[in-house]
C-alpha cells in the first residue's frame, strides 16, 4: 500500500519533482510521510463526482508546490482535511 503502488508512486514522484525544482535540498521524508498518512486516511472516499478524494488533495499540494512553498505548508495541503473528514485528532 501506500506511496509503493503504481499510480500513487507516479502522483508522489511528481509533486517530488515539483518541490525539488525550487527546493535546494527538501525533507522529502516529511513530505512522502505526509502524502502516505493523507491516502491511507481518506482511502475509499470519493467526491460527488466520483474522483477519489485524495486527488484533491494531492491537487492542493500541486498548487502549494507551484507556489513554492515550504515542505510543512505542502505537507499541511496533503492533510488539510484529515481531521474533520477522518476521525483523527491533532494531539
């Protein structure tokens, strides 16, 4: 599971290469952590429309790397969600 199946590995690999066009050397730890808790935690919901939720927020992250912004605020795009949408805490 996680960042190692096919697809996801592609969508982490291009918000990686996304953030280490503008990051000389980013914590892409943190960030691959942040995209596997994200997944994990909203695996099996889907929008309205049917997409699987974590495309927004991988899409979120996207825009925040566009935005270059630091690995925490691209990390707090992935998870953005998780705590009013999946039952767990900030503690």
């Amino acid at each position: 599971g996680g960042v190692r199946d096919g697809w996801t590995m592609q969508q982490f690999e291009a918000l990686a290469e996304s953030v280490q066009k503008y990051h000389p050397s980013p914590d892409l730890d943190l960030l691959r952590r942040a995209y596997e808790f994200a997944q994990e935690k909203h695996r099996g919901q889907v929008r309205a429309s049917g997409e699987p939720y974590f495309q927004h927020l991988h899409e979120t992250a996207l825009l925040a790397a566009e935005l270059k912004l630091d690995i925490p605020s691209i990390a707090a795009a992935l998870l953005h969600d998780t705590i009013e949408d999946c039952f767990v805490t900030h503690a």
